[in-house]
C-alpha cells in the first residue's frame, strides 16, 4: 500500500529517536516505539518480531524499492487494524500504545473518548494487550459514565469480572432511563434479560435494608445518638402539633419494641426515641433504592438535606450530626449486598 503526503510525528513519549519500530496511525501520524516494550505487552507483536526480516542493502532499506509505507528513517513502520480489518486511527493507537509504556504508566492518563471505547477493546483484544483492555473495562470515570457500553464489551469478550464491574455501576440507572444503546445489539437476549433481572433482584434487596424489619445491621452506637428521653427542645414552646419532625420533641419508644420506624411515636416507651424525620428519609430512601439500588442513592444531597431540614433549626444540628454518622455505614451495607448478589451463579453474564 503506497501513500503520499507527508508523515505527522507522534508527541513525547512517542518521538524517542532511538526507537527500532514505528506504529503509524490512519491519519498517518507515527509512533515511535521499542519493539522490546510491544514483546512484552503482546504476544502477537512477539511472535511478529521473532520471524526473520528480508535481508537489507548496506543496513539500509530493505532490497527493492523503498516504499514509505514499509520503512521511515531506516525504521520499520507497521500498522494495527481493527476488527473491520480497517486501520486504527490516532486516539486508538495512542491509548493502546500509553498502555505498555512506562511512561505513560508513570502518570495519570485521559480516558478514551466514548466513541473508540469499542474499538480500543476490540484492538486491545485481537493483539492480546490483556492490560490495555482491563484498563478500558476498568476505568473508574468511564465505569460512572459509560458503565452501558463497558458492560457490552466485556460480555462480547467473556470477561465476566468486568462485565460485573459495568453491571454493579449500572444500578445507578432506572431500567426505564436505559438508553437506546446500539451496543446491546452485539450482546444476546439472554445477557441482557440477566441484567435487568440483577437490577430487579438488587431493588428489592437493597430497599428492604431501610425498612423496619431488616434493622441488625445498624449499628447500636449509631441508633444511640437518638436522645435516650423526651427532653424539649426550644421548638417545645409551639403548639405540640408542629413539633413531630423535630429532634427532641418527638416523643421517643423502645428500640426493642415492636417495628422500629414504622411505628409512631408514643409515651408508653420513653427509653429512647426515632423521629419523624427518621421514618420519612429512610420511607424516602427504600423507594429510591427499589429503583436505583446503588450506594450513591443514599447519599443524594437532596434526600438528606430533606431529611435534616425537617427538623427544626435547634435540633437540625444533632440530625446532621447522625446522617454523617450513619450514611457511610448505609452505603456499605448497600454494596454488601450486592456483592452478595453478584457471587450468584445465576447472575454470570458471560
């Protein structure tokens, strides 16, 4: 293949002049690389350097005449192809490249563009460049932001740890603000019903968590920053009836009786007390997480500032005091037990 026009330099670290081989892209733009660092990243690229090259004249081109796309410098010029047996564009090339340079390694790097996140697996796949695929199927940004498309890659190539990674972030959606993804077309009915019977199967789990009856796994120091006796607060002076959502005015029961957030509030058990605030956030939450049972749920600014703002201005400072306290156990719960779900059998994606 001869093409003309003139051959674009990759930037450092990819224009190190002692480099032995060049990866151009389909813009033509040239990565100088070390054919020692593609060895060790690919066994493909291994194989490929071991079979004798075609003799040379006075160690310079090869015998014949030199055809630019062959040779650059004296240096030999390969290319990467995709799946379409297409040649692999810049932004492909140079993620998968970043991926076995050490100093790419050494710092952070941008995740790839949502449009070659496909094409960076399938390349990273066909060369055997293990690391550069789990890098992409593994990223934490893309795993919030693309956690979709992730999930279809690594079910295309039977990588279940990931394709469990990109399900676990997928929580995070309604399964009726799913996008039109054209990916899941590469992906089988029977994966994607798998999914949507995971997400089913950790709604129902998670949101049982904030009901009354699951109640063992908060913690007993947690429960105790409720007041352990009815003591008025300065919203007392009101008329009792606007007082309900407040910390201390609400009249406290027995964390040992009977259902613990469901049941409202009464003198017969002064031994510690929930509030109201209490019963309609975690009312709140059970609902969210039947749809979006994700640990980010239960954090959701909005959902907790409604919850201490239904206290009154004396004692929204203990509430505050609480949800600091008690949501990061909420949210490790949470993912325990999805973790739980994931170990599964039934929930093997590939």
């Amino acid at each position: 293949m001869s093409t003309t026009g003139i051959f674009i330099d990759a930037p450092s670290p990819f224009d190190d002049p002692s480099a032995d081989i060049i990866v151009r892209s389909a813009e033509r733009v040239d990565f100088r690389m070390h054919k020692l660092l593609l060895s060790l990243a690919s066994p493909f690229f291994k194989e490929m350097f071991e079979v004798p090259q075609p003799p040379t004249i006075d160690g310079g081109e090869a015998q014949g005449s030199p055809d630019p796309d062959d040779t650059r410098d004296g240096i030999p010029v390969i290319f990467m192809y995709d799946d379409q047996n297409q040649i692999c564009g810049k932004a492909v090339v140079e993620f998968i490249l970043s991926s076995c340079h050490p100093k790419c390694l050494q710092s952070s790097r941008a995740s790839p563009a949502s449009d070659i996140i496909g094409t960076v697996v399938d390349v990273g796949t066909r060369y055997g460049m293990d690391y550069a695929v789990k890098t992409v199927l593994r990223d934490p940004h893309l795993l919030v932001t693309n956690p979709f498309v992730l999930f279809v890659c690594a079910c295309q190539h039977k990588l279940a740890e990931e394709a469990t990674l990109a399900a676990k972030e997928i929580l995070r959606f309604r399964i009726e603000k799913f996008p039109r993804e054209p990916a899941w077309k590469v992906i089988s009915a029977y994966q994607y019903h798998t999914l949507l019977e995971f997400h089913r199967r950790c709604g129902k789990a998670t949101a049982a968590l904030a009901q009354s009856d699951n109640a063992d796994w908060i913690p007993e120091h947690t429960l105790r920053l409720f007041p352990d006796q009815h003591v008025p607060c300065s919203s007392s002076y009101r008329d009792s009836n606007s007082t309900l959502g407040c910390w201390n005015m609400t009249v406290g029961f027995s964390r040992d009786f009977g259902d613990i957030w469901g049941m409202k509030p009464t003198t017969n058990f002064p031994n510690s007390s929930i509030q109201q605030w209490w019963i309609d956030y975690m009312g709140s939450i059970s609902r969210a997480l039947d749809s979006k049972p994700h640990s980010s749920t239960v954090d959701e600014p909005e959902r907790v500032d409604d919850a201490t703002g239904a206290a009154c201005p004396t004692c929204a400072v203990q509430a505050r005091v609480l949800m600091r306290n008690f949501v990061p156990i909420f949210k490790q719960q949470v993912e325990k037990v999805i973790d739980e779900i994931c170990e599964s059998p039934e929930f093997a994606f590939t």
